[in-house]
C-alpha cells in the first residue's frame, strides 16, 4: 500500500473499538472476537461502469462499497463490526482517495463500523470490501429456512435505484418526473441505506432473508431454491416510492422493481403467525415492509397479476456475465 | 456471483472445517472462531501486469493469490483457518476459472484453509483474496517491537522471484543460466510458499516479523519505522539461491535481493540470546533462516559492505503508484 494513500484512509476510517488489537498497519488486523459469537463474514467487489457509472462521486462509491456489505451482513442478522478495504485505482489520485475515505467514513461510523486493514494497488478502478459481523450462535438468518405457506415480505421501497440509474440520461426525456424525483431516485443509487435494524429484528422470527441486490424475482429465485420451495410474488403489492410513481408508467415501474437490481432491501419470508409483531417491531426500527408474497411448494419463481395469472418476465435480474 | 462459477469454485475450495457453520451460497459466511484466540485478518490484490505477468498460468495466479495473503499471515505468527475470494474477469471463462480454482485449492489444501465466500464480477482481471487466522491472545507477530541490540534474520533467499520476472525474456540473453535455473527462479515467482511454520515459531521470540513482498529494504525500512529504530543491513549476508547465482552477477544479484520484492520470505528481529534456540526450532519446521543485520539506534535502513561502509541504492523497492 502506498504510504500517504493509507494514512489519509486511516486518519478517516480507522474508528476505535475495544475489540481491535491492532489495526491498520502492520501485515494484519488482530482482532477480538466476542465470546460466545458466531462470526458472519462477507465480501462484495465495485467495478467501475459495471457496478456505478463512470461519473459516480468518490464519496458515494466510498460509501457504496461498503453499503453493499454491510447489506449481505443484514441480509444475515448480524451487527457488523470490522471492515477490510482492497481500492485498485488507475493513479495516486489523493483528491479521490480522501473523498471515498469521507463518504465509506459516514457510514461506518453509522454503523460502529472500523476499518481495520487494506491494500491499495494500482490498475482499473475496483473496489473490493469486506465486513464482519456478529450473531449470537445457529441465529443467522440464511436463505434456506423458508416453508410452504410462508408469507414473504420486502423492507422499504423497490425500482428507485434502477430508475436512478436512467437519470439524467434518459428521464428528463421520456417522463414528467420532477427535478426533485430523479435526485431521490438517484440518492437511492449511489447512497443505499443497509438495514442493519431490520437484520437484527429478523433474526429471531423469519424463516429466510436475502438482499435484493440483483433484483427481486432473482433474488427471491435464490431462497426459493437454497428451501426446496416456489415463490409466488403479486405484481400489484411491490412497494413504490412516490418518486418512482411520478416517474415511470406502470409496465416500466413493475420491470424496474422486478429485475431492476440495487435495492439493498430486504426479502424475507415468515410464518403467518409472525406477521403482527414483525411488523411492528420492524416499524419501531424504523424500516417499513410489505407483504408481497406467498411460499408455496414446487419451485420457482411466478410474478402474478391481480387475477392470479402469471405475468411472464423477459429478464430474472442483473447477471454479471450477461 | 454468477451461479456456474460458483460451483466450479466450491467444488474445488470448500475443504470442510468444523468451525464453518455456513460456507459459500448464502448472503455470507457464518464461523466459529475458537474460544480464547485472538482472529487475525489481512488483504491482498493482485492485478494483471501489475503483480503478475499476462502469460501467467490460471492456476498459478489461483496459488499466488492465496500464496501472498497467507504470507501476511506467517508474519503475523498465524495459524490460518478461513479465506474469501473475490474474482473480477473479463467474462465467463470456464476454463480459466477451473485452474484458477485448482492452484488456489492446491495451497489451501496444504494449510488447511476453507474458502468460505466470495464474489465473481465483470470487470478488468484482478483478484482480492482475504484470509484469516487464530493467534493466542497477545501474541500476534508485529512490526514494533525491534530494539536496538536485536539482530535481524531472513528466511530462505532472497531475490529469486524478482529474477524470475526477467526470464524469458531478458535472461537468456545476459548470463549464461541453465534452463533448470530459470524454471526455478520463476517458480519462485509463481508459487511462493507461505512461511506459515516459520511464522508459529517466530511468534514466541521474534521481537518484530514482516513478509518481504516490496522488498528487502523497504520492508525491514517497515519494521525500523514502526519501531523507532535503525536497521543495518550487511550485503554480503544476504542470502541466494543456487539459480541466483548462476544466472547474475553480483551487482544485478543485490538489487534484485534488496529491491526486488515478491519475496515471500519472513524478515525478523530477535533479541541475540533467543538466536540458537530460534535457529533450532526453524530447522526443524523445515525452514532455513539467515542473519542479515542488527537493530541499531537512530532511524532508517542502511546497507553496509564488507568494510561497513553504506551502498547508496537508488530504489528501495516495489512502490506501486511510482
């Protein structure tokens, strides 16, 4: 790692907790795990024009690359923790480096979180992280557990990334969304908020959770097949924000909330009977959810329409290869 | 992660350890870190042209890309358990990811380690691997406890890799190597082995431990900062492989034992009365170690000749930004 380069991340990021023996600078980060804890680890890569477009601000890429982990670490119920960050840049460029190290900073600090190692190299800008977090033990929520006559849910709103990705570029043009929608829905793109409060909330009461990171009827495709289950999800219950409302006609809203990818929410599956107190206790955490669906046996994924028939899907979802 | 990738690569790297809960398929992975043990973690990219040749064989950058985070961990004097793998490609290659997954499951085996998740994206070749280990509560290995009096060893030679690089296509031009010889120089430069055994031994003596990946000087130059010390190192005593010196001569010979970098090798300081028994224990993990310098007052790395006089060098080593 390049010297000046680690010491401006470190002067942000490097938080104190009691729990780090030693942090960044020397070969490793030594650390103390809580006694009695199962600890939940996770990795994510940003590519640049893969993953954010190439205008994207330092700070939100800095922020972003960590959101995307600390949302796998909710996805699992656990409190996160630690943080390693591996930043591959084309250039010593210190202007960029101290605006990612401001916006990752924000958001660790949110969350407890400190970064405690890293490595900087030079190439085509990608950002690698890792973070980790605690469960107490066999309580990590996994994608496996969901059962016939589940009911499914997601947290918070779906489609505004993806439509905050067609802004400015294609929105202005095609729809009346007001200057104030297309920032929203771009807020949603390059500054995900990880539901760390829901995570934990759940994971003494679902039977399964993911985070929508590919797109909801891929994502939900993934607990269906880790169960042994199928998912039947109604079109006509996906949570819309008011800016994607105003933005996109109804066919184009309901691709955008299925495939669109980048939500960062939670779906998550339940027992009927957990219904009331999930909900309310999500409520009192500050993250709304939304019935969106049925666990049934089979397998598979089926998008219905309000009659019950199946609306059929050209794409799951974001492949990378694709 | 693109699902056929993942297979291929769990099939191959998902060696089963007691203290998985949860490997590779879910949002992340769930471990259990033994009781009383301190965790210790470390990140490594590496990037294609920057930190290996283009040619470089698939399952030669699968082992090196482990090779250097377990490395890190030697130099922290840990016992390694877990890693994590993420894999930016230009596209979907099968092929390239099976003998990646092969060279990387042929070291993991040899140590021990689970790859326990990861992440596959689109995007310019590079590899991020983070690897993890166990150390007895304070007795991780670090780079501050040199004092003036230690003296200062390294294991195996020195050199080696960064000579590799230049075969084919320099070499065989300049000096009269065998062919036997440049395949073991560049084997140094493709497979490194980590000095995870050294490192268990070190962990109970060694005043201060670094991994030589920038170079010689620059790194022991690590250890002096981080102490608040000075290092002098004596030329004559650096230690060379047979190939080494068959194919340079002795002024080419130093620069690539004290720039070079990509060593692999373990650099320690030791207090003078633990060298016999350190020496000892070393040999008998199968791993060689030679006296190079002292720890001196002041500040700074010097390199001393036969009449300890200073080598003036022009680089110190690898700088990834220069």
């Amino acid at each position: 790692m390049e010297f000046d380069l680690i010491e401006l991340v470190r002067a942000r990021c490097a938080l104190a907790r009691a729990d780090v023996r030693v942090g960044i600078g020397d070969d490793g980060a030594v650390l103390a795990p809580p006694a009695g804890h199962e600890l939940v680890a996770v990795t994510d890569t940003l590519v640049e024009h893969v993953h954010f477009p190439v205008a994207t601000r330092p700070e939100d890429i800095g922020w972003k690359s960590l959101a995307v982990n600390l949302s796998d670490l909710a996805a699992m119920g656990a409190t996160p923790a630690w943080a390693l960050l591996a930043l591959t840049l084309p250039a010593p460029d210190r202007d960029f480096v101290e605006r990612f190290a401001e916006g990752f900073a924000e958001l660790a600090a949110q969350h407890g979180v400190a970064l405690v190692g890293g490595d900087t190299t030079k190439g085509p800008l990608t950002i690698t992280v890792s973070a980790f977090g605690f469960v107490p033990p066999g309580k990590a929520l996994l994608r496996s557990g969901a059962r016939a006559g589940d009911l499914v849910f997601v947290t918070g709103t779906l489609g505004d990334a993806a439509a905050g990705l067609r802004f400015p570029f294609e929105g202005l043009f095609q729809s009346p969304a007001s200057a104030e929608a297309c920032d929203a829905l771009r807020a949603r793109l390059d500054r995900p908020s990880p539901r760390i409060a829901a995570g934990l909330v759940l994971r003494d009461r679902a039977s399964a959770c993911i985070d929508v990171s590919d797109g909801l009827l891929a994502d939900v495709g993934h607990v269906a097949r880790a169960s042994g289950v199928g998912i039947d999800i109604s079109a006509l219950a996906l949570p819309a924000s008011p800016a994607l409302l105003q933005a996109f006609g109804a066919p184009e809203r309901l691709a955008l909330q299925t495939t669109g990818g980048d939500d960062y929410e939670l779906a998550f599956t339940l027992a009927p009977k957990h219904e009331g107190i999930v909900l309310h206790d999500l409520a009192k955490a500050g993250c709304g959810a939304t019935r969106i669906g049925r666990v049934v046996a089979g397998a598979g994924v089926r998008l219905l329409d309000a009659q019950g028939g199946e609306i059929a899907t050209k794409r799951r979802g974001w492949e990378h290869f694709a």
